[in-house]
C-alpha cells in the first residue's frame, strides 16, 4: 500500500459540528490531510468566520448553516455539496446536546440532551449512507463519545446517557454497514481544553489552565496531569478515517490522558 493511499488528500469529508472547539480542530486536520470538508454547524456567526479564514489558507471548504435534528437541512447539506466535489465518503459526527442534569431533568431537558447526541447522528449517518457511490472505497464514520459515556457522574445522567448510546449506536451501525466496506468507530475524548471549558473553569470554579490541570480533582484526575488540546482529538480522528485503520471498525478509542485506567 503506497504512502498516498493510506493518506486522505482528494477526499470528501462531512463533519457536523465542525466550526468550533473539537470540531474546527478535526475540520482544521483534514484540510491540512488534502481533504475537501464540508461543515454542519448550527452557528452562522462561528461557521462563516472560520470558513473564510480556512478558505483564505486556500483549503476547500463548504458550509452548511443548520441543526441536524431537522431532517431538510440535513437533506440539504448533502445536497449541496460543490460542484466538482466528490461524494463525500468520510464523516464526523461532532454535534451533540450538552444537557448537564440529574434524576431532575424534565422531558425538555431530555431532548435538549439527547435529540442532537441520536437523532441528529442518526439523521446525518442515514443520509450521507444513501450518498455513498456504488463502490464506497474507504468510506468510514467517526462518532464522538466521552469518557462519560464509561463512567457515572452526578448530576451528568443526561448527557452521559447519551454519550453512552453514541456507543451502542456505533457498534450497531458497524454490523449494518460492514457488508458495504463502511467502517463506524468513535472515540471517547477526557477534558479538551477549549473555549467552552476554559469559560467553565474560569468563570465557575476560578481556574485558569495550569491552576486547574494542578489540581487533583481536575487535572489530576487523568494520568498525563493535564486536559487535552483539540488538536490531540481531532489526531486520532484523521487516523480511524484513514486506510492506516482499515481494520479497525465497531470500537470506542479513548482519547483521554489515562483517565478509564484508574
């Protein structure tokens, strides 16, 4: 297998979610791969910033403004995917609800938490099956778990759910997909630090990085004494989609410091 092969320059990618923290990071991986990225995100303001800047580094780049529990725009992206594009053949599902309640939560904190994590990843992973070529060559799925999806934390029954049936829906859609050569894996990132965490930290506990990657409740609590950065995510990522894993299919990959191993 030659060099070229096993990389993922000329293909078409989907990645939802795929204009802030972990996913501009994944987007930002790919473009740097060869890829052409087609990004679902619900937030104009952050999707049309970081496309023009990605398209002014000259990487191709296409968006997609809306939620992925709406089937239309779900229909549409794949819709419009450019002219010249090849189908894409490689996807990232990234979007997700971040619902953080216990035994409380009422039926809208429910679907807040879960419709985004599953119907959204059941939606997009449906249609962009039915675009597939004929001879899907390579073709694979990326969804994102957590750490949570392994652990109980209180006051996290709605999103760990959730992260957890990204799992079972992982597993499941490899056996479907299998006869047709799609690989589904996921990976289970631990604390990234991105914007959303580093305002959590600060604003909320009063921790800035190196003050809270000290700690031994937070940082700590991983065996690399440190939280991720999305680059170190989005890595890995780029490798389940590539042929150096064409034999990897239907598993979760922790990303997580060491953290499930204590």
């Amino acid at each position: 297998m030659s060099t070229l092969a096993r990389g993922l320059a000329g293909r078409t990618a989907v990645v939802t979610g795929g204009a802030q923290g972990i996913g501009a990071a994944v987007t930002e991986r790919l473009c740097a791969e060869g890829c052409r990225v087609l990004v679902l995100d619900k937030s104009a303001e952050h999707g049309r910033a970081a496309v023009k800047r990605w398209r002014e580094d000259g990487h191709a780049v296409s968006l997609v403004v809306g939620d992925v529990v709406d089937e239309r725009t779900v229909r549409a992206a794949f819709a419009e995917v450019p002219a010249g594009w090849d189908p894409p053949t490689l996807l990232v599902n990234l979007a997700a609800g971040f619902v953080f309640k216990g035994l409380d939560a009422a039926p809208e904190d429910w679907r807040a938490a879960l419709d985004p994590t599953l119907i959204g990843l059941s939606l997009v992973t449906r249609e962009f099956v039915a675009h597939l070529p004929p001879d899907p060559v390579g073709a694979a799925i990326v969804n994102m778990a957590s750490i949570s999806a392994h652990i109980a934390q209180s006051g996290y029954l709605t999103y760990n759910t959730g992260k957890a049936a990204v799992l079972g829906f992982t597993r499941c859609a490899a056996q479907e997909l299998a006869p047709r050569g799609v690989r589904v894996n996921s990976v289970s990132p631990g604390t990234v630090w991105n914007a959303n965490n580093e305002r959590y930290h600060r604003e909320v506990l009063g921790l800035d990085r190196a003050t809270a990657e000290a700690d031994p409740e937070h940082g700590g609590r991983f065996l690399l004494g440190r939280f991720a950065d999305p680059a170190e995510i989005a890595a890995p990522i780029a490798f389940l989609l590539s042929a150096e894993a064409g034999f990897i299919t239907g598993t979760d990959l922790p990303v997580d410091g060491g953290y499930l191993a204590v």
